[in-house]
C-alpha cells in the first residue's frame, strides 16, 4: 500500500506499508529519502486538530479508524 506523507510542503509517497509497518519505519524510510538526520515525528492532522504519532504505531490502523475521513486526514513528517 502506498501512504502519503507530506515532507517541506511536498507530498511524498512511501510505498510498500502495511498495517504491521510502523512509524518509525515510515519515518526512517523518508529521512533517508531526503538525506537527512535527527529527529523526527509523524504528525496526524485533521482540520486544526493534530496528533503525534507513537513510533510503535501503525499509520495504516490509524487512518482506517477515521473511516470515511481517512481521506481528509494528512500525515506530516515534522522535525
């Protein structure tokens, strides 16, 4: 599955994510995309509300709890 993170203001597609792939795996996966260190955090935005994701969650499962809103929700790497 394919799971759109945005990155600088660019959205950037992480491809190969399950519902067994966790954050920090996604967040490891960019990081070394852009060439990049430090530390960084997935960031769950909908509307004006955001939440830090846990390293040890599964971005998938916590789009698909949004139900009919996953598609309004945006992930976002924040340094």
């Amino acid at each position: 599955m394919e799971l759109k993170v945005w990155v600088d203001g660019v959205q950037r597609i992480v491809c190969g994510v399950t519902e067994v792939t966790t954050c920090q795996e996604v967040v490891i996966a960019l990081a070394q995309a852009i060439g990049r260190t430090g530390r960084y955090t997935l960031i769950e935005k909908w509307r004006d509300t955001e939440r830090h994701l846990a390293p040890h969650e599964n971005p998938i499962v916590s789009l698909n709890k949004w139900g009919q809103y996953a598609s309004d929700v945006q992930l976002i790497l924040r340094r």
